[in-house]
C-alpha cells in the first residue's frame, strides 16, 4: 500500500525508511532507491565497465529487496545494499567467465559439422553429471547450491531465504562445491569459476 509522500522524506534515517519499507510503504522504498541506486551504480560500472549490465545487476538488487521485504533481515542498509552489488558483480564475472568457458570448448573440440548435436551431447552429459551429484548432497546443502551456482542469488540473499546464518549458508556451500567437483571432474576445465569460488 502506497503511503502519502511526506514532506522531510529525504532527511529520514535509512533504519525508519527500512522498517516502513518492510511494512509496505512504496514512497519509503522509492526514497532508499533515489538514494542508493546511482552510488551502487558507479561500483557495478566501475568494475564492469558496461552500463546497461551495471543497470540491471542494480535494478535486480532494489527488485529483490522489495520482493523479500518481509523477510529479510538488515541490520544495516547501506552495508547489505554495497555487499549484495559486490555479491553480483562477482557473480556475473562468474557466469560470463563459464559462458565463454563453455563457447571455447565447442568451437576447440567439435567440429564443424557436428557441432549442434555434439554440442548437445556435451550440455547433456554435464546435466546428467549434475543431477547425479546433486543427488548426494543433504536437502539444505542441496537448496543453497541450488540458489548459488544454479539461480545465481548472493549469501546474504540464500541466508535470509533459508533462515540460515551466512556462515552456515558458506559451510553448506563449501560442503556442496567439494563433492561437485568430484562429479563434475570431467567438466572443471569448463566450470572451474562456477565450482571453486565461494562469493
């Protein structure tokens, strides 16, 4: 529900525009947004040097913050707004990094002519070899490296989503990434910045 603007918004706290924001109020989450958005802008751009990238890892941070609203727990805005960019930045070096990983081996290793089903083969195989990994892992192990490596969300995001403490969240993340790499053996020349980096 959207709350009148109020007069002297700008000059509230970050803590009262958080606690109404997690209340509901649109005009307290527009104001963090007004705020923080063009400082946590310039760290993703400074990093990635593309603006339109920088934009959405930006916008997808303050969608995920209204989304989760009321779950979340932040102790302090502006600490959690600067580690959750940092989180995505990283992530998105990651996943670029495994994306081009991937590119390099088919055109190095297929041919031509074979390249679309020996492409799939491949994308088959590395599913297969997966899902058989993920099969010896705890349910919660499985769910945090589920929503690290396979949905891309940050620590901090998993911890509240799991009700779990960031340093569980790391243990469950380290337990999982060291039985993947076993599964995954065949893969880590591919894989290696999605299976050995924690953040």
């Amino acid at each position: 529900m959207k709350s009148a603007a109020l007069p002297n918004d700008a000059s509230r706290p970050d803590a009262v525009l958080l606690e109404a924001m997690q209340a509901g109020d649109e005009t307290a989450f527009e104001e963090l947004y007004k705020r923080y958005s063009y400082q946590l802008f310039n760290v993703a751009y400074g990093k990635l040097k593309n603006r339109e990238v920088a934009e959405e890892l930006v916008q997808d941070l303050f969608e995920n913050l209204w989304s989760k609203r009321s779950d979340a727990h932040i102790q302090q805005l502006s600490h959690y707004l600067f580690s959750a960019i940092r989180y995505r930045i990283i992530n998105y070096i990651k996943s670029k990094k495994v994306r081009t990983s991937y590119e390099l081996f088919c055109r190095l290793n297929l041919s031509d002519a074979d390249t679309g089903t020996e492409a799939a083969v491949a994308l088959n195989d590395l599913n297969e070899a997966l899902a058989a990994g993920m099969q010896h892992l705890s349910e919660k192990t499985q769910e945090v490296f589920r929503l690290s490596r396979l949905e891309q969300y940050t620590i901090p995001e998993i911890s509240a989503r799991v009700n779990l403490s960031e340093k569980t969240v790391e243990y469950h993340l380290r337990k999982s990434l060291k039985l993947m790499r076993h599964y995954l053996r065949n893969f880590l020349p591919l894989l290696w910045p999605f299976l050995f980096f924690i953040k």
